[in-house]
C-alpha cells in the first residue's frame, strides 16, 4: 500500500531513470520531481517534468496518481486526470514551443502514454534516429476530444507494471519525446521581427 504519492514518485523516477538509460538517453534527459512547467506558471505543477539536460528544454510530463483503494475503478479512467495533463501538454506546445507533445499517466502499477494531435506522425514513426533503433509504435486506442482538434489527446492502452511490451513502450515514448523540435518562444519572436523589417 501507498501512504502518499511523494512514494509512488520515488518509484516512478528511478523506472524512468532505467527507462532514459536504456534509450541511451541518460546524458540527454532526466526526469526531475515536482517541477513547475514554468517558473512563469507556477500554478502548472505536474508530478514530475522531463528535461533534456544539455539545453534544459523540456520534453515532456509524467502524472503520477496514487492507485484508488481495491473495489474502485483506476485513476487512469477518470477523465479529469487527462484534462489535468492536457493542460500542462498544451503549455508546452503554446509557451516552449514544442512541436510534438508526449505525456506519460501512471500509478506505477498502470501506465499510459499520450500525445497531442502534433505528434501523431512522431507516435507513429518505429525509427527516431539514424542508427534506426527500433521504436515501438504508440498505439492509439481512444482519442479525447476538445474544442480544437490541435488540443485532441490521443491515448495508449493502459498498460500494467508486469507487461513485457511496457519497457519498450516506455523507451520508444521518451526517444520521441528527446526527438521533438522545439522552437523557443523567444526565437519564435526574433525571427517574425526579423522578417518584418524591409
């Protein structure tokens, strides 16, 4: 039993942390716990946030929900969870300018990974990178609709801790997330003022 989800954090960080690893990734990405989006929306306070070290971009969240008590259905069905997470995805997309937004949803016992309709190509892709390591392919399984299509959220199955096709889902999700092209807001801003001089 979990007395807190500050435990189930410890647990979900160091999966990641071998999950990171395993893509080869360790040097580029770390999953830092309970860091604000942005020190700019420090309302927007996701359970964990993945950086990519070298720039400190980053690449994407991870919710981490303590499990409801045995007889009730899984937090991974509510669906106030996955407004809470598209909230913070679309921060990302809007104010750092990343192209292809992933999130991850779990209670360390259930996993669940989702995107933005502008990863739909990168979710479908089986190679992110020129050693053609193979990726697993995100299967969609349901779509969350909202008042934009570029808002729909595209879920996985739920996927249990004890599934062999976890880890490599896992690892495929965070080589997609370090794939991502982002493009600051500020270079964003640069280059239109740029082109607006004559």
């Amino acid at each position: 039993r979990w007395s807190a989800e500050v435990e189930i954090q410890d647990h979900v960080q160091a999966v990641l942390c071998d999950v990171i690893a395993l893509a080869g990734l360790d040097n580029d990405i770390y999953p830092y716990r309970e860091v604000g989006v942005s020190s700019i929306a420090e309302h927007l306070r996701p359970d964990m946030v993945i950086f990519r070290n070298s720039k400190g971009t980053t690449l994407g969240v991870c919710v981490v929900k303590k499990p409801n008590k045995p007889g009730k259905s899984s937090p991974l069905t509510e669906t106030r969870l996955y407004n809470q997470i598209a909230g913070y995805m679309l921060h990302l997309l809007y104010n750092h300018g990343l192209k292809s937004v992933f999130g991850i949803v779990t209670t360390y016992n259930e996993w669940r990974v989702c995107w933005l309709s502008g990863a739909a190509e990168l979710a479908n892709c089986t190679s992110v990178d020129a050693l053609e390591v193979a990726a697993e392919h995100l299967r969609l399984t349901r779509v969350l609709e909202f008042d934009n299509t570029d808002k729909n959220l595209f879920l996985t199955d739920v996927y249990n801790w004890n599934q062999p096709a976890l880890i490599p889902l896992l690892v495929s999700t965070v080589k997609k997330m370090s794939a991502s092209p982002a493009i600051p807001p500020t270079s964003l801003i640069d280059s239109i003022q740029e082109g607006q001089r004559f």
